[in-house]
C-alpha cells in the first residue's frame, strides 16, 4: 500500500510502547488512527495528545463483541479501516512450562492470538472486498526463535507467525498485505500492562526473567517508522534487530539438516 495518505488505520495496544510508536509513525505519513487499548485514561491522553486526526475506543480484543463496535466507531468516524495493526499483548510468565499456572497460559494466548483472530474477522473481509487494505501481526523475536522459560509466549508469537503467513496467501490475490512484525528489544509499558491485566506473576527460583542476545533497545518510534516503510513496500516480516540474524541462521540450518536426512516418499 504506497499511499497511506488519507487512510483509516485502527491500532491495539496503542496506549504506550509499540502500538504508540506505530499510531504515531501512522499519523506522520497522513492516516487518521483509531487507537485503542484497555487503559481508558492514558489511551485519552494520548489521543488527545496527538491532535485531531487521531481518535480514541477503549477495546479488550478478546471481546468480539467490542471489535464490532470499534468497527462501527471507526467507519462513523473516519471510514472503512483500511490498515489494521494486531499489537496488543501481555508480557510473558517466566514459569518453566511444567510449572506455568493453567490460567497463565491461557490469557496470554488469548489476548495474543485470539484477539488478533478478531480483529481479522472483524476487518478482513472488508478490505478482501475493496481489494485495499493492509494487516499488521505484532509478533516477537520470540516467535522465529525458541527460549526457556518463555513458554506461553512463544507459543503465542510463533502461532501469529504461521497465522499471518497463512493470512498473507490468502489475501494476497485480493490486493490486501499483511506484515509480521518481529520486533527484539523496545522500550514499552509492557510489564506494567501485563501486571494490570494478569496481576502479578508468580515468584520462585524459576521466575527470573530471561534475556537473549545482546541487543540495543530501540524507541518505539524507531519502530513504527519500519512499520510504515513494511506497509508501502508490503514486506512480510518485519524484523527490528539484526543482532539475532544467527540464531535464525542456525534454526533454519538445523531444519534443513532434518531434512536432508530423510528420505523421500514421493
């Protein structure tokens, strides 16, 4: 989608961190920007902050229901949504998965890829058949490469990837794109989001938080604007680091050597 000029976008998780950095990257290059997130007084400021061309819906993206009415909220508004960006999330439960709570491991997929499945079936359609539109899937490094402890998470973020893969073929021929961005390292109200909606992760010996390959901590705006540059150049995957370039190297070797190894039935 070269022109986002004019265009209507709607944002999850847009009240800080990453879907802050991208509605604004949206608002930059013309698009008027429905944000929306659960936190009704910071996602007020913020709308208020970025002037006219934004607007705000307070929206739980489990709730099917409440995507319906930001629908009818943003077309009233602004018009048919013709970029949709799924970033809302929680942080991840650093419990080894034989210990993860039930409940804890549920919430996060259902926030991450059932609410990113609603705001498909909510706008999909339409954009199919306009033949114009463009999908965003707020993924993770998390979900290219595998870590202890981030069970639930990776889950989560490696399902969105083969969703938007999936998405992007089938969309594809009607003129609408879809991006999977992966994003390493960026500031973000992700822990104290995740804390307001799952309260407080459980402590012990396996709940020290694990980190990955030394990498840089980005802005959000940073990005947003490579959000932005995916749109127009309707790139599949968004990633954010190059840092983690060999550990995808050394996945995708490890998956080719099984390959090699076995024999063909054809």
């Amino acid at each position: 989608m070269e022109k986002i000029e004019g265009r209507t976008a709607l944002v999850t998780g847009a009240a800080g961190g990453i879907g802050l950095g991208v509605a604004e990257a949206l608002l930059r290059a013309g698009a008027r920007v429905v944000l929306t997130d659960v936190d009704h007084d910071e996602l007020e400021r913020q709308a208020q902050r970025l002037g006219p061309s934004a607007a705000a819906f307070v929206l739980d993206v489990r709730d099917l229901a409440a995507w319906a009415q930001a629908r009818a909220f943003a077309e009233s508004w602004s018009g048919p949504v013709d970029i949709l960006v799924n970033n809302a999330g929680i942080g991840p439960d650093v419990q080894p998965l034989a210990d993860m709570r039930p409940e804890s491991f549920d919430l996060l997929l259902r926030i991450k890829l059932n609410g990113s499945f609603n705001g498909v079936h909510t706008f999909a359609a339409g954009m199919r058949d306009r033949g114009l539109g463009h999908i965003v899937n707020t993924s993770s490094m998390a979900g290219l490469t595998a870590t202890p402890r981030l069970g639930a998470y990776t889950t989560a973020m490696f399902g969105l990837v083969g969703f938007s893969e999936v998405l992007r073929a089938e969309l594809a021929p009607f003129g609408v794109g879809v991006s999977v961005l992966c994003p390493g390292r960026v500031a973000s109200r992700l822990m104290e989001t995740t804390t307001a909606i799952a309260g407080p992760r459980p402590q012990g010996p396996n709940s020290a938080p694990v980190t990955s390959a030394s990498a840089s901590t980005l802005e959000p705006g940073v990005v947003g604007d490579l959000v932005v540059e995916a749109i127009r150049a309707d790139h599949l995957y968004i990633p954010t680091h190059g840092e983690y370039a060999e550990a995808i190297d050394e996945r995708s070797r490890r998956l080719a050597e099984a390959f090699r190894r076995t024999p063909r039935r054809g």
